[in-house]
C-alpha cells in the first residue's frame, strides 16, 4: 500500500464511523498514561502522539498541564474529530497530518513519544527502520518512547490491514541500539463491540 493509499484508507475510515466505535477506542488510554507517568510525564513535558488522530490521549495530557502536545496522523479526518471535541483548547495542541515516516520533526523535540498502534501496521524491515530513526532523531538523549501494539497472540488484521504482531523485546530489537528497553506490559483491550484484543507495550529509553 503506497503513502496515498493509506491515507486515502484511513480518512475513509474516519468518514465512515464514529470515532467511539472504532475497534481502538477507548474512553481513556488508561496504561498509555500510566506508562507516559513511569517515564517522567510532567508538565514540563514535550510529548508526541503518534497516530493519535481522534484518541483521547490529548485531552488527558492537556487535564495534566502538559504544555508542549504534538499530535500526528496520516488522517487528517481523525485529528478534525479531536480538534472539535477539544473546542478552544485544541489551539494550545500542534496538529501534524503526516506519515510518520516522512514527516519533518524536528531534532530533539520531545521528551517522550508516544505511539498505540501505528508500528504494528510497519510490516517490512524498511518501513520499521524508518520509525525507529524518526524516533531516535526527534527524541532528546534520555528521552523515552512508549509503544504499543499487537502482541504475538494478538489480531493478524486491523482495519482490514496487516498487522506484525510483537512482543516487547521484537519492538526493542527494530528500535535498534540507540534505545534501551526499561519497562514492558501486556494489555487486553476490549473493543467496543465486546472483542478482547492482546497488546504488547515497550518503554525504551533514548540513549545519549
């Protein structure tokens, strides 16, 4: 699938339904914050969201005082949803509709990067060891990357795409030697249509 195609693939999708009846919603990234808060989540905090589109993950970190918030998405419909939701205060957020792999972020920005289920779509070498040096280039020595997504038991598809399932340990080997795994999970999320679903979740560290 080209860069065009998947975005022209998720825009759809963001026409086409609610974004609470998607199969990754929920209300509150409930271990995304509790991950984010382990590696030095403050209000001091430079925080990317990879993917956040129409998650609520924005709207808790701007609950927490985080002043610096930058939300990315390949859907522009996804982050229109966050933006009305958010009214007013989605002036205080930086709103990227990018690929990931090609977007211009800067060097150093951010303390932490955040990221549910945009990796596990990366199903080629290639295309992963673009994200991990994205990440390694716009992370700050000591920073950290929170990444979540299918675990080895996890879904084979999502949105009708691929998906590579991994474990922590899969998602530190592609992160590549310039990060260091300090923290793991597993998560059973449960769609909104009832349907559990297993992730794996790494917490790396930026090394200097």
């Amino acid at each position: 699938m080209t860069d065009t195609e998947a975005a022209a693939h998720w825009q759809d999708v963001y026409r086409r339904k609610p974004s609470d009846s998607v199969s990754w919603y929920r209300p509150h990234l409930e271990t995304s914050l509790a991950l984010l808060e382990a590696a030095g989540l403050s209000k001091a905090s430079r925080v990317i969201d990879v993917g956040g589109g129409a998650s609520t993950l924005v709207d808790d970190l701007l609950d927490r005082g985080v002043p610096d918030i930058t939300v990315l998405d390949l859907a522009g419909e996804a982050l229109a949803v966050s933006r009305q939701r958010l009214g007013q205060r989605a002036e205080a957020v930086h709103w990227l509709a990018a690929d990931v792999l090609d977007a211009n972020l800067p060097e150093a920005a951010f303390d932490l990067w955040h990221d549910r289920a945009v990796l596990h779509f990366l199903t080629t070498p290639e295309a992963a060891a673009g994200y991990a040096a994205q990440a390694a280039r716009s992370l700050r020595p000591g920073g950290h990357a929170v990444i979540g997504g299918f675990a080895p038991d996890g879904p084979e598809r999502c949105s009708g795409l691929i998906v590579a399932r991994r474990a922590p340990a899969d998602i530190a080997a592609l992160m590549g030697p310039g990060f260091t795994l300090v923290d793991q999970r597993h998560e059973i999320h449960t769609t909104p249509g009832g349907s559990p679903q297993s992730f794996a979740w790494a917490v790396l560290r930026r090394l200097d």
